[in-house]
C-alpha cells in the first residue's frame, strides 16, 4: 500500500525546453558582456559555450574551456540569483497526477532561487506536503540521502513510497538502491534499458500503477 510520492521537478512536472531560451538568455547576457569587455574569448568560442552551457553542469564548462575566474564567478553569481519570471505550465498529465490522494513530497537539485520561482510560475507548492531543494553549492546532500531522511522523519517503509522522475542516474537510481519502487517517465523512449520498476513515455500510466 503506498502512503506517498516522491516526485522529481525538471523535466519531471514541467519540460525544461520550454523555458529554456528566456532562461539562459540572462546567464548568456553575462557572457557576452563580459567576453567584450575583457576580450580574451572568440566570438565562435562564446557560441560554443552557449550552447554546451543548455546541456551541462556550469562547473564542466568552467573548466573545460578554462573561462577567466572573473567571468566565472560573476555568472555563477548570475545562476545563484536568477529567477525565472514568466509564465510555466505544467505537462497537461501532471494536472491528474496531483490529485492522487497520497502524500506528495517535491526533491529537487539546483540553485534555490531559481528553483523557488519556478514552483511559484507552476502554481504547484500547494500540491506537496514538503518541497526540498538540494542546493549543490552548499550541500553535498543526495537525492538518495534526501529520501533515506523523508522516510525517517515521517516513518514511512520503503515499500510505501514511490518515486516518479525522468533521469535513470539521479532519482531512479537513488530509489532504487533504497528498494522504492519507481516511474522513469521517458517521453521519448531515451532509456529502453535503465532500470526501473515501472517505466512509460505517458506520466498519466502513473494512475493505473497507483489505482
Ligand atoms: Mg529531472
């Protein structure tokens, strides 16, 4: 008997390529502001690290394209204190899932602010018992320690818990190595062979697992 729900946020309960554009086109502002002013970065070098900065941690780019200390840290600043200001919807199934009559718990990764504002722009806080967000900058907190402590403080038993996510590495995995069974939702069939209790490319089929 399932008692609560764990779900995931990006990509989970709303698609992040919807957002995706307005979002970096402020990180991408800095970037440009500075690669000008201080005029160490080729212009086609700039285009490069727009685009790798949509797929990969900030930390990787840093590195890898070894940006200037002084740049680094002022759009790492940036994604500390973005926002993201507009409208957001979430995936039309999420409006069934939310009504399921058990706990729901929201985990997610990612700079607090941003991942604030865009729980306020869904109009989804009122949907979860507990919304936690593992800020990576200051904690070295799992999702896999976050759900071993939700499951101590509300005294829940594995079996009584589900988690619903979209990244076999992240929250998948995480569930699985605690024996929580699990929905890897997958819309475009990425992951034919990860592990997962149960997998769909429709979040909707949660209901008939649940029902
Ligand atoms: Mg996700």
């Amino acid at each position: 008997m399932k008692k609560a729900i764990i779900f995931d946020l990006d990509n989970t309960i709303y698609p992040v390529n919807s957002i995706a554009d307005n979002l970096f086109a402020q990180l991408f502002g800095v970037l440009d502001q500075n690669a000008a002013t201080i005029n160490n970065l080729h212009p086609d070098t700039v285009e490069r690290i727009k685009e790798e900065m949509t797929r990969r941690p900030f930390q990787y780019i840093v590195d890898k394209y070894e940006l200037d200390e002084a740049i680094a840290e002022q759009m790492l600043d940036e994604l500390r204190n973005m926002t993201y200001d507009l409208p957001m919807q979430p995936f039309e199934d999420y409006h069934h899932l939310k009504d399921i009559p058990l706990d729901k718990f929201l985990v997610t990764t990612g700079f607090p602010k941003l991942q604030n504002s865009k729980i306020e722009r869904l109009g989804i806080k009122g949907d979860f018992k507990e919304i936690i967000i593992v800020d990576p900058d200051l904690s070295k907190q799992t999702k896999k320690d976050v759900m071993a402590d939700i499951m101590a403080r509300y005294d829940y038993q594995p079996e009584e818990l589900f988690v619903i996510g979209d990244d076999p590495d992240s929250e998948i995995k995480a569930a699985l190595s605690l024996d929580i069974d699990t929905f890897l939702f997958d819309p475009k069939d990425t992951y034919p062979d990860a592990p997962t209790t149960h997998k769909s490319r429709h979040l909707k089929d949660v209901l008939a697992i649940l029902g």
